[in-house]
C-alpha cells in the first residue's frame, strides 16, 4: 500500500514538473506585453490543472481499486485538466475537449455505479427460511437426508456424515458395515413387529425396565407406535437398548447412542421431523405427517429441553463439520464421538474400550517400530495423524479394522486436528494427563 502510494506520488510529481517546465517555456518565450498578460494567467490556469493532474495521478491506484468511491473525483480532475490543456494546444482542443467530456461521462457513471448500491445496500438481503412445516413428505425426507448424511443422495455413499452424525455409528443401507449400532434399514417394520413386541420394551410399564433410565421424563411413558418408538429411541436411548449393543459391561442396561436433541448433536423438533421422514420415505412407506411426528417428540421432550430451531441455518456441506477447532479439545473429542470408542486420559468421560487407549506420546512410538508397520509417519504427531484420518493404514493388533470411521479426514478442521494431534502426543502411559486447551 505504501509502494503504491510513493509510486504513484512520484509519477505525480514528474508529470507536474514536466507541466510547468513546458508552460514557463512557454511564457520566457513571448515578448509582446500583452501576450505575456495572457501567458501569466495561462500559466497561473496551467498550475492549477497540473494540481489537478497531480491529484488525480496520486490518487489513481487508490480509487480504482482501494476504496473506489473516489473514482468519480479523480475522473471529474482529469476532467478539467483536459478542458485547461485544450486552452493551451489549440490544435488539438477539440481532441483534449472530446476526451474531457468522456471523462466527464466516464465520471458520472461511475459515480451511478458507486453510490446507487450503497444506498441500496442498506437494505438486509433476504434471507430464504425454511419451513419445514410447509413442505411436501419428498421435500421433508430431502431435508432429513441432509441431516443425517450432509446432502441429498449421499445416503448410499458410505462415510457421508452430516450433522446429525447418525452415520458414525449406524449402517442404513442393506449389508453396510454396522458393528456399533444396528442398521437402521427397514426400522419402521423392526420397530413394530420386533421392538413394540420385545418383553424387554415393556410396552405401556415403563416401571418394568431394566435400563438405568425407564421413561424419557417422568409421566413421559414408553412408546406405544412406530413413530413414538423411533421418538423415543432418539430422545431416550436408554430406556430401552436393543440387545447386544449396549454399552460394554452395562449388560445392555445403558446404551452409546446420545440423546439426539441434546448436545453437541442438538437436533430441533423439526429437523428430527425431517430425519424421520427421510427413515419412513427413502423405504418407499407413508411418512406420518409432519405435525403427528412433531406429537411424538413433544410426548418425549419437555418443552425446556427442546433445542432452539436451527432452520434458517440449512443442513448444507458449511454445517457438517463435526469440529471446527475453535472448541477445547476435550470439545473435540465429544464432537466427534472419539470418546465412544476411546479411553483418553485427562478427557471427562472418555472411557470407550472399543479401540485402544489413547496413550499415544507411548503407543506411537511402538507402532512405528512394529516390523508389521507399513505407514509412512516417522514422529508421534505423524502417526497420529495417520491414524484419525486413515485408520486402516495400521491397525492395531486386538482390535477390529473398518470400526474407526474413516470419515474425520474430512468432517474435523485442519485446526480440530491439530488440536487432537497436540493433546494425545503429550499422553503418556503413567504420566499425569496434559492440560486441556
Ligand atoms: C455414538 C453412536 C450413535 C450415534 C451417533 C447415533 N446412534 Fe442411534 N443407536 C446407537 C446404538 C448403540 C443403538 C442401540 C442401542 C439402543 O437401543 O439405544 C442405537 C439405536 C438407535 C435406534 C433404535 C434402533 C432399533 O433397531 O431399534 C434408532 C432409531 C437410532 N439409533 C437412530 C439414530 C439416529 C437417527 C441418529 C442420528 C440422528 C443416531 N441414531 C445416532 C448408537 C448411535
Ligand atoms: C467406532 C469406534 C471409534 C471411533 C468413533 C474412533 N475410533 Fe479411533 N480407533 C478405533 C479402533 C477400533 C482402533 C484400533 C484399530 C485401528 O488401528 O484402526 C482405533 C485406533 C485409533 C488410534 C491409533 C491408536 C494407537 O494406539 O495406535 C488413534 C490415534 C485413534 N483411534 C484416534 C481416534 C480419534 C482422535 C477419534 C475421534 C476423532 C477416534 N479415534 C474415533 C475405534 C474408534
């Protein structure tokens, strides 16, 4: 900015001293008195003009492509100099007073251009809101499908994640790998010849189970349709846990899923309208409309407990970020689920043992050495790395290849990365855990 500023001085100066040298040539040049009379005030106009050129010289760069509201000033300047030039070289007047007004026009349109949207920027651009209440079931499931996997059709693409995140756990396709969860596909039917049914639910009591948490909220009941079930199972995993996919050691008393509308998933009544939805129509089945849906989840979620609508902060691809960075790193970890699988010392509730513990600033290094190691890391932070955004590279001996989602590549920020890299490479088997930044 300096650079362009002394640049364009100099180029102003040089064109003013070339000016005036030829004007006061000019003038030494006449000895008439009365023509000097008129070479003087010539002269004096002349300066003027040069000041004007100078000017707008100067100011040339800045104007058109700084803050380019003084265009039209610099272009009214160049203006003027051409109309005194034309008094000077009058063979060529009708030239420099042709370019003047073209100036003068350039000027003017410029000055249109400028400041007509100026004034019309005052005004907010509209904002397109959904309304999930007015659309069409297709229209709805489309929404849904963007929740959970982050944009229409990428539901059969595995390891499509949106911000609903179902997807790090749950298969929904026929015959897509689901080992933590169960496979959402066919749910509507399962939910009501197999879950109703199960002596487990205890269907209408809920005092009967045996799960660490009976009802969703007290007087809430259990489930007595398809849709309440899959209400219920979104906003109160534990009150009943579909066998075998319990958390480790709770003898399925206590699930992993989290409650859907709580955070950091955070779901609103309408956009789990949506996700449901998507469940019932992508089958080729009759969705319960849009206000009955809403009915069950109001059923299950005290009015105080429903997260703020979020529509007009559509499902799209800005949104599905699990973590952005911005988030202390034990954040991070919830976002993303890590601590599901994982026990990481120092993280509140990281205590998975579906992979292993993230004692990395030890484990690392012994992973490197593994004759059996074919990754291309040679540090701690390398590895780690590695091992989050492409899991599969190595897999550690006694635990399952393919459980890792293989999706934090490109659903955490370069910036929520890093901060995972930071933090395990200080864990160390033994030590006192890092401090959490
Ligand atoms: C952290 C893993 C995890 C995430 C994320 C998750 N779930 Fe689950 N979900 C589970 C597990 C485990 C179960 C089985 C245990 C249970 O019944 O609570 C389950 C059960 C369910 C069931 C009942 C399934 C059945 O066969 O009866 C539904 C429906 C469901 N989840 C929907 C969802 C939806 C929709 C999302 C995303 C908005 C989601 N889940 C996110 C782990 C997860
Ligand atoms: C669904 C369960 C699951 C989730 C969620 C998960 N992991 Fe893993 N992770 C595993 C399993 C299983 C392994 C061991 C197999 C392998 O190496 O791929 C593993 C391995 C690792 C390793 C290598 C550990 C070592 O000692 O060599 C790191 C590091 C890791 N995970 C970090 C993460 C982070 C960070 C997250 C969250 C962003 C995460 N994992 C989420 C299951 C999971």
């Amino acid at each position: 900015m300096g650079n362009m500023i002394t640049e364009a001085l100099s180029m102003g100066w040089m064109a003013m001293a070339l000016l005036v040298g030829i004007l006061i040539y000019f003038q030494v040049s006449i000895t008439d008195p009365a023509a000097k009379k008129r070479a003087t005030f010539k002269t004096f106009i002349g300066i003027i003009a040069a000041f004007l050129l100078f000017f707008a010289i100067a100011n040339y760069k800045n104007n058109f492509y700084g803050e380019n509201r003084l265009l039209p000033f610099s272009l009214v300047m160049i203006t003027a100099t051409s109309f005194v030039m034309a008094m000077y070289f009058t063979n060529l007047g009708a030239l420099l007073k042709i370019g003047g007004v073209m100036f003068f026009v350039a000027a003017f349109l410029s000055g249109y251009g400028n400041w007509l949207p100026q004034v019309e920027g005052g005004f907010p651009p509209k904002e397109e809101k959904l309304d999930f209440s007015a659309m069409t079931p297709q229209q709805l499931a489309d929404e849904g499908e963007k929740i959970i996997f982050g944009g229409i059709g990428k539901s059969t693409v595995q390891g499509e994640i949106g911000k609903g995140q179902c997807p790090l756990c749950h298969g929904f396709q026929k015959g897509f790998l689901s080992e933590r969860a169960p496979n959402l596909f066919g749910i509507p039917e399962r939910a009501e010849k197999e879950r109703l049914t199960d002596p487990r639910y205890h269907k209408g009591e809920p005092d009967k189970r045996d799960t660490v948490e009976k009802e969703s909220c007290p007087g809430c009941g259990t489930g007595t349709t398809v849709q309440e079930y899959i209400a219920e199972s979104h906003s109160c995993p534990n009150c009943y846990v579909v066998a075998g996919f319990g958390l480790k050691g709770s003898n399925d008393r206590e699930s992993q899923m989290p409650k859907i509308h709580k955070p950091p998933i955070s779901l609103s009544l309408p956009e789990l309208a949506a996700v449901d939805t998507w469940l019932y129509v992508r089958e080729g089945k009759e969705p319960p409309s849009y206000e009955e849906i809403i009915k069950t989840y109001e059923k299950f979620i005290p009015e105080a407990d429903r997260p703020k609508q979020q529509e007009d902060k559509p499902a799209g691809p800005a949104s599905v970020l699990l973590a952005d960075g911005s988030e202390p790193v034990d954040q991070i970890f919830a976002k993303a689920q890590c601590m599901v699988c994982h026990t990481i010392p120092g993280i509140p509730g990281a205590l998975g043992t579906q992979g292993p513990k993230l004692e990395e600033g030890t484990n690392a290094p012994n992973r490197i050495k593994d004759p059996a190691y074919k990754g291309t890391a040679h540090s701690t932070p390398e590895y780690i790395m590695e091992s989050v955004v492409s899991p599969s590279t190595y897999v550690v001996k006694g635990f399952p290849d393919n459980l890792m989602p293989k999706v934090f590549g490109q659903k955490l920020s370069a910036g929520a990365l890093k901060k995972i890299v930071d933090y395990l490479s200080q864990v160390k088997a033994g030590a006192p855990p890092p401090k959490i930044s």
